[in-house]
C-alpha cells in the first residue's frame, strides 16, 4: 500500500483495511488548481495538513469546491522534498477519539506543493505566478508568532505580495491561523513594516504601500484556531505498518522537524475567521469553519483562552510537575486534578465567560473535560504547557478576577480554585515536588527571577498575575494554601481540601 497516485489506483486494497478515499476526480482537481489557485498556504506542518487540507477535502468530496490547496514552506524544505513530492502531496488523516476509536482517511486537498526560495528560481517564478493569478483569493499561515518576527522569512512573502500589486493591484486576503492573539494585526504590522521600508527606500514603487494598508484590498482577518496534532505517535506508526502502508517511519529533518505520511490529531477541532475577503473566498462554513465579525473572533479567543480551555492547562501543567506526572490524560485520571480544572471551568470561570454566541461555552468547555483532556491518544506533557507559565498567568487568571472585581454580584472570596493554582504555583518555583525530590522546572524567561523573590514578592507582581492580589484577600489566601503545602505530601493534602 504505497501513498501515491499510482498506489492509490487499487482502491479496494485500501477501502478494505478502512481508509476513506478521495471521491473526486483528483486528476482533474490538480489541473484547476494549478491554471485556477483560489488558496495558498504557507506552513506544511501536522496542524495544516490534519486541519485545513482536511476541510476542503471534506468539500470536494461533497462537491462543494472543485480547486483544492497549494501549500508553501518557507523554513523546512525538507517537509516538501521528503514527505511532500514523494507522496504526490497525499496525506493520511488518522483521527483519534476519545472513546478509543481510530479513523483513517487518505486527504488529496493538496494539489501542489512549492519552496519559498529565493535561490531556487524554478521555485520563485511559480510562487510569483500563483500571486499574480486573479483567481487567488485567500493566502493564509501557520508558521507560529515567531514566524511573522522573522525578517528574511517575512520579506519573502511581502516580495510576494509585490507580485500581486505590480499584477494590477488585485485585492486578496492575508490570513493568519497561528494559535496567538490578535493574529491578523500581528501579521498585518510585519508585513506593513517592510513594505513601508521598501516604499520609502525606493525599493518598489511608492504606492505599494497604500496599496498594503487599504484594507478594502489587502485585508488581514483575525482567527481563532484550536485543534491538537502532536508529532507522528509511534502506535499510529505501528497501526499502518500492521495494515501495510509503506513509509509510515516518521523522517526527522536536519531542522528537527518530525514528519511522516501520516499525521496523527484528535477530533476536536474550531476555526473562526473574521470574514474579511476583499476578493471573495471558498464557502469553507461548510467544511465547518465559522465566519463571522471582529469582535466575535475576538471574543472567541476569549473564551478559550480566560475560562474553557487554556486555565484549565496551566492548572494541569504546575501540579502535574509537582505530582510526577507525563501526560495530562494521566493527570485526568486524578480525581483531585479533574475537580480542580473541572470547578476552575465549570464554576469559577463560567460565570464570567466572554459567549462568543457562535461557539457555546457550555459545549467548548464539557468537550474539554470529556473528549481532549482526557485523550489517551493525545501524548501532551505537563512538562511542554508548563513552558513560560509566568507570561500566561495574567490573561487565563487574572481577567478573570478582573471581572470578579467589576460585578457587582460576584465576590472573589467565592474564588478557590484560582488561589490553589497560585499556590501551587509557589510550590512549582521551588523545584521541588510533593515527594520532596527535585524536577527540572520547563524554560520561562522570568522563571530565575521569580525564584529568587520571597512568596509574598512574587504576588505582588502585577506583570505576572494581571492584577494586584493584595487588594482583597486572595494574595492572604494563596499564602496560607502555600505555607500547608510545603511539608512533602502537602500538595496532595491540601488540593484534597478543595
């Protein structure tokens, strides 16, 4: 069972061992897409392949779309040469869900596949033809925040850009799905930076600018993404090696990226955009992405990230340290872990949660607790969430008790589960754990400094917790749960109180 237009002509062998196929005319997809491109990508990675490409196949299969993706890669060119080109861009989607059961799907979305590089000029000139096509509507990414911070990556795309304008000024939207807030104006100030250095050095043409910052033609739509793809998990490997697919051993890059035929990803999955699209766009709603306004997408984000689901991660990430653990569908198993995250959402954060209304909290929240933490599929580390906890308290805690502090029926004396995680996050600053032993704390840039400050300074910190605790009683009552923590056994003592 080779992944290839040519092993995938003996469909049977394939439906037999419970591969879903593309349904469409594949051949005739690429043709289009290619002399029609409609949606480029920059970002090969596991999320797009198991996220985005997955969504329009599902609409081709339907019949819905007749054009599939390009996708580009910028840093790792060795996805495209290695995984990429030998597979003809096919992909197998392997699902797993929380009760256990696998699903296996064969994705053909992806028509083409390009290296964003300059040297390359086979590679740029078909790059600067897909730009110029009038037909492009949406350029979209994920190559994370640190991407749009990158400045030989981002004057790639902006020399791209350039192509479009200098085509006739063709309106398109530049769309970032990376997991950070306010995604679209990050990516909008990265790109409106250079082409204001250019601009103004001569460069290119002096109206290219306005051409950038005009968003009735070049718009930047915020989004909100959620969805797991960890790296290739070795039981998946061994599950398609059984079937007989050939290749299914993950390739790892000389840049450390792992990559396979395959990508592994659990069934939970959101997208709202901005609907922004000066040049029209697929009507991808009906692959089950959300388009909506501004100030919805934001408050999407909101929703995730104060009260239904990033919280409840930072919880599981400090006492998952202290505890020992190397999983968080382990730590779910923990009955004193479950109620703590289960209370942090259900109650303490549900009752000032931002309702985005096209998403429901409730539902967000309950597939949270239900269906992804507790994914034995989904290999997740305490020890990776725990990473630059100090940047993350003020946003998933601190805008909560700010909205404590503004209603007039809510008191934060209510609040228990949140001066617990500050408690325990006291503990975590020590370096030791509940059975007294040392454990390697995950990297933060303030983590040295944090350490070296007596418990009541480190509350004190405003730039760490988003609001001063000491104006009521919550920096009093994090302090007394920490002093009955400190004895070896006290956390577990202590979170049992709850």
């Amino acid at each position: 069972m080779k992944l290839s237009n040519e092993g995938l002509k003996d469909r049977a062998v394939w439906e037999a061992k419970g591969y879903g196929l593309p349904k469409y005319d594949r051949e005739k997809m690429v043709q289009k897409t290619m002399e029609q491109p409609t949606w480029i990508h920059f970002g090969a990675g596991n999320i797009f392949r198991a996220f985005q490409a997955n969504v329009v196949e599902k609409m081709l299969n339907a019949g819905a779309m007749d054009t599939g993706l390009i996708v580009a890669e910028g840093y790792d060119y060795e996805i495209i040469e290695k995984y990429n080109r030998p597979c003809d861009n096919l992909s197998i989607l392997v699902t797993l869900k929380a009760d256990g059961s696998v699903e296996k799907n064969v994705v053909g979305a992806i028509a083409e596949s390009c290296i964003l590089d300059e040297e390359n000029e086979a590679e740029i000139q078909r790059l600067r033809q897909i730009f110029r096509a009038p037909s492009l509507q949406m350029v979209s990414f994920t190559i994370t925040e640190k991407g749009y911070k990158t400045r030989a990556y981002m004057d790639k795309v902006v020399g791209l850009l350039l192509e479009r304008y200098r085509a006739g000024a063709l309106p398109i939207s530049v769309v970032s799905m990376d997991n950070c807030s306010h995604n679209g104006d990050k990516l909008r100030e990265a790109v409106v930076a250079i082409a204001k250095e250019w601009s103004e050095s001569g460069k290119c043409e002096a109206e290219f600018l306005g051409y950038i910052t005009n968003p009735k033609v070049v718009a930047f739509p915020l989004t909100m993404i959620d969805k797991i793809t960890p790296r290739p998990d070795e039981t998946v490997k061994k599950m398609l090696i059984s079937d007989g697919v050939d290749g299914a051993e993950p390739i790892v890059t000389t840049k450390n990226t792992y990559v396979a035929n395959f990508v592994n990803a659990e069934e939970t999955e959101y997208l709202v955009i901005e609907d922004l699209f000066p040049n029209g766009r697929p009507a991808l709603e009906k692959g089950g992405l959300i388009f909506t306004d501004r100030e919805t997408v934001d408050k999407a984000e909101k929703m995730k990230v104060c009260t239904c689901l990033n919280p409840l991660h930072t919880a599981l990430a400090i006492f998952g340290c202290l505890f020992g653990y190397q999983t968080i569908h382990e730590e779910m198993k923990d009955a004193d872990l479950k109620k703590l995250v289960t209370r942090l959402g259900m109650d303490e954060g549900m009752k000032v949660v931002v309702d985005p209304k096209v998403l429901s909290p409730n539902a967000f929240l309950e597939a949270v607790l239900t269906k992804r933490l507790v994914n034995p599929f989904m290999p997740d580390t305490p020890q990776r969430i725990a990473c630059d906890t100090s940047q993350k308290l003020s946003i998933r805690f601190g805008e909560t008790i700010k909205a404590y502090h503004k209603s007039a029926q809510l008191d934060t004396e209510t609040l228990k589960a949140i001066p617990m995680v500050f408690a325990g996050y006291l503990r975590y600053l020590e370096g030791i754990d509940d059975a007294g032993k040392p454990f390697d704390q995950s990297p933060d840039p303030m983590l040295e400094e944090l350490k070296t400050l007596a418990p009541e300074e480190v509350l004190k910190r405003t730039d760490v917790f988003g609001v001063d605790l000491f104006e009521d009683s919550m920096a009093e009552r994090t302090l007394l749960l920490y002093e009955q923590m400190k004895e070896i056994g006290g956390v577990r003592k202590v979170l049992g109180t709850l």
